[in-house]
C-alpha cells in the first residue's frame, strides 16, 4: 500500500487517540479488574517496552519484538501483575516517549526496557527494570551465548527479570513457567519471524508468515504455537481473498485442529476456529449452537491473551453477526483502546456503528481516514455514512482521491458510479458501468460491486441480480448484517424481492437510528 507522509492534522489526530486510548486502557483495566478476585485488585502494574535491535541488522527487527513478546507473556502468567499491553507500549514509544514517559502514562509501577544483540553466531539479551517513580534503575543483567541457545538464553532472561520483578515489586513468584512450545532453536526462530510478519498487515506479509510457520513445523512437527500460527496467517489471506476457496478455510481448519490437539489451550488455534464459524455463514445466519461454539473458542482465547487486539476485534464481529451491538461495540473499543493507532482497528469500530449510527460512524472514519491515506481501511463505512446523508459531492471527491491512490482499491468503482449518478454526472456514470460489466464477465470486480453501481443508475433489476449473484458466490459484502443496513439498498427496503433476499440470508431488521 502506498502511503504519503501524514499532514499535521493527521499527527493531531494520532496524538489525540492516544490520550484517549491511555484513559480507555485505563478505563478497560478498570473493568476488568472489577470481575476479577480480590487479588488480582492490588496487581502490581508493569510495563514491558519494545526490545531495541542493537545489531544493525534490520533483518533482525523480528527477533528483538519476538524476546520482548514471549517476556510479556511469561510475565502476564503471574496473577499479581497487570502487564499494559504491548502495542499501547509500542505507540506510545513511537511518539518519542521515554520508557518512565510510557510508565507513568499507563500508570505503572516499573519498566522492562531491553535490547537483543545477534552476530557472528551469538546472541547477547539485555535487559533492565526501571522505577517510574523516580527513574531509578532497580536491577540490570544481560546474557550471551551461542546463536543455537536462544532458547535457553531467552528463559535464563524471563527468569531474571521474574526475580527482579518479584524482588523490586513484592510479589509471589508465578505458578509455573511459560512454555515456549519446543526445543528446537530454529524452529522458534522462525516462529518468531512469522508472528512478527503478521504484525504488519497485507497480504504479503500474512503470506510470506505462513510460509515461516509451515517451515518451523517441519523442523518440530509437535509444536501446536507454529499450527496456530499457520491458522491466523491463512486466515488474512483469505480476508483479502475476494471469492475465497473452500479449500482454504479447510486447510485453517486442519491447522488449528491440530494445534488445538497439541495443545488444547492454543490462543490461536481457538481464535481462529472462534473466527472460522462467523467466515464460513457469511450469507447464513449461524446456529445457536454454531454461535456457543464461536463464542467459547473466543472466550479461551481471550483467557490467554486478554491484551491481543485481534482477539477482541474478531469477537466484536461475532458479536456483530449475533446482533449483540452493544457487546461488539464494546469489544471494539476495548481492541482500539489496546491498539489506538491502528486503521485497521478504527475501521471496525466503524463497521459497528454503522448499523447503528450513522454520523457516529462517519465521525470514527474520519479518525480512520487520518491515520491511513490511502483511506482504503474502512472507507466502504465512510462512504456510506455520506450516501446516508445524502452528501454525493463528497462522495465523489473522496473516491476519485482513493482510485488516484489505489487504482485496485475493491468496490470504489460502484461507489463511484453511485456517487456520480446521484450528482448528475451520467456521461462519466455509464462509462464506468460499463467497464464494471465487463469486468465481471472476467470476475476482475465483485457483484456487490455492480449491484452498488445498478443502484446508482435506477437499474432496481439490474441491483437484484447482482446482490443474488454476489450471495451465491458468498462474497462477504453481501453478508446478512451488512446487507440488511446497506444505505445503498435503501429504495429497496419495500420491495419484495429483496425482502425475499433477506429473508433468505437470515438478515435481520437494521438497528440503526441514524443519529
């Protein structure tokens, strides 16, 4: 995805999620906090900041955020700390704070800061506990060995800093050890490598984790993290896959059943088969037992991982689908507290207010916009808060921008022919409305894609055909909660015919107040 430098206005706009993501950290800690026992009330709270690459060697970015994770990890296992959430920690860095800038932000007690050092086949690990309070340094160690050894160097550092931690803090020592799920160096390695990938989104990258996760289960066919691992990375390739085979949720399937028989308490292997079940009814409303079934994969996942943002933003859509809207919304909000400068993230929030308030969602969009400008993540919802309100001038502007953008960008060309029709540029409409048929003679465009442009020229049968078109081959814009709040599909609320598609796909009635 190209991208430019981000405008002052944009630098605002992240600087101001994040002062709203500290207090809704703040605020989701809070309540979590109440449905935990008594001991988990006084938590002492730690925060784990991003490990530095020393090595020169960006290649080995990876390596340096993977130690950090597993820390995070192994800390998280001790009921009497409250580790902040790694990508909070991230973002906040990424504004030039300090680590004590970062701890008294999320209102720690203490900071982990260290560095990852790898060359010449060894690997040095440092690591250091600071006080917020005061800025004292209360301990400091590094470790160094053979490259082959990370395993062993990695748990003689989590063991460490653990002491210091209990020492510096005065808490009990953690039931147990984190497991790292193998013994073999490499197969790690390349465990980390791919978990780091899927930190950055796209296609590419979720494609490139899953070959790395695929690699580190031939060398350990025993280790379930690399299976979970292969299920989420497919998982994002099938997102951006526009008529996904069915072949490719079964392949997901087979990861995380394994994964899941390795290790029965997988957090991906339950995330995705929690994730599966609300991909594979996308034009089909879920069974109560199917939706118990998704709810509970999410549930454990969740158990393992409460501060993984994917977890709750994949929940919010379960939810979504359920018509539990304020349970999504929720959900979503405590994901975009986690990760306050993701797109990705503010665009489902806006996915969910979508069906329920309209400005509500253009406003969140607008923050989505600032932080990616390309406007390709959640520009479907800005977009038709516009058409909601009737705004087809800037409507219009905003897709010729995003089609200068991203030329491939999926849907804008409907949208277009809808904007354009409805601001009585008809020459330009039917042009490319044209192109769009023909393309979808090639499947080079959706039918969601051309029913959207059918709308926008009048052509009420010509809609129908496409939307019956586009639910056939279960595209996921054509999904029941989608559809049933659709502001392109308005005129059609009272006909018949699209009642029947409804009906047919299990929509429901559309909650939205429009406020």
């Amino acid at each position: 995805m190209r991208r430019r430098p981000l405008p002052w206005r944009a630098i605002a706009t992240v600087a101001l999620l994040l002062v709203v993501a500290v207090g809704g950290y703040t605020a989701v800690r809070a309540i979590q906090v109440r449905r935990k026992s008594a001991a988990a009330i006084i938590a002492q709270p730690i925060v784990v900041m991003p490990f530095t690459n020393v090595g020169g060697d960006t290649a080995q970015d990876y390596l340096a955020e993977g130690v950090a994770a597993e820390l995070v990890n192994s800390l998280s296992r001790n009921p009497e700390l409250r580790v902040a959430p790694r990508v909070t920690a991230a973002a906040l860095r990424r504004q030039g704070k300090s680590a004590r800038e970062v701890g008294a932000a999320l209102r720690a007690a203490a900071v982990v800061e260290g560095s990852v050092w790898r060359g010449g086949g060894r690997i040095r690990l440092t690591a250091d506990l600071l006080s917020v309070a005061d800025g004292r340094q209360l301990w400091s160690n590094q470790v160094e060995g053979n490259a082959q050894d990370i395993l062993a160097l990695q748990d003689d550092v989590e063991q460490r800093v653990a002491v210091a931690v209990q020492t510096s803090l005065h808490v009990k020592p953690a039931p147990g050890k984190a497991p790292h799920g193998t013994r073999d160096a490499t197969a790690f390695d390349l465990y980390l490598h791919g978990r780091y990938l899927l930190t950055k989104g796209g296609d590419a990258p979720a494609r490139r984790a899953v070959t790395l996760f695929e690699e580190s289960i031939k060398r350990d066919s025993m280790f379930a993290r690399a299976y979970g691992g292969v299920g989420v990375a497919q998982t994002f390739v099938v997102l951006v896959t526009p008529r996904p085979d069915p072949e490719q949720l079964n392949a997901i399937i087979a990861s995380c059943e394994r994964a899941l028989e390795l290790d029965p308490g997988d957090p991906d292997g339950h995330l995705t088969m929690g994730y599966l079940m609300v991909l594979r009814s996308a034009n089909e409303p879920l069974s109560d037992a199917q939706a118990g079934q998704s709810e509970q994969h999410f549930k454990r996942a969740l158990a393992k991982e409460p501060s993984r943002p994917l977890g709750h933003e994949w929940y919010a859509q379960l939810l979504g689908k359920l018509s539990r809207y304020e349970e999504s919304l929720d959900q979503m909000k405590i994901a975009q507290a986690l990760d306050p400068t993701s797109a990705r993230v503010a665009s489902e929030v806006a996915d969910v207010l979508f069906n329920v308030r309209y400005q509500a969602a253009l406003a969140e969009n607008m923050q989505s916009s600032a932080l990616d400008t390309v406007l390709s993540l959640g520009f479907r919802n800005y977009s038709g808060a516009l058409a909601f309100l009737h705004r087809s001038d800037e409507m219009v502007k905003a897709f010729r921008q995003v089609l200068v953008l991203d030329p491939n960008y999926p849907n804008a060309r409907g949208h277009m022919v809808y904007a354009l029709a409805a601001t009585s540029k008809h020459e330009e409409a039917d042009k490319l409305a044209a192109d769009l048929l023909r393309d979808a003679d090639t499947q080079r465009t959706t039918a969601y894609e051309v029913a959207v442009s059918r709308m926008g020229l009048g052509d009420v049968d010509g809609a129908l055909k496409w939307l019956r078109k586009s639910i056939e081959t279960t595209e996921l814009e054509t999904g029941p909660r989608r559809l049933a709040c659709d502001p392109y599909f308005d005129p059609l609320l009272i006909d018949v015919r699209f009642q029947v598609i409804l009906q047919k796909i299990g929509a429901r009635n559309c909650p939205r107040t429009g406020s």
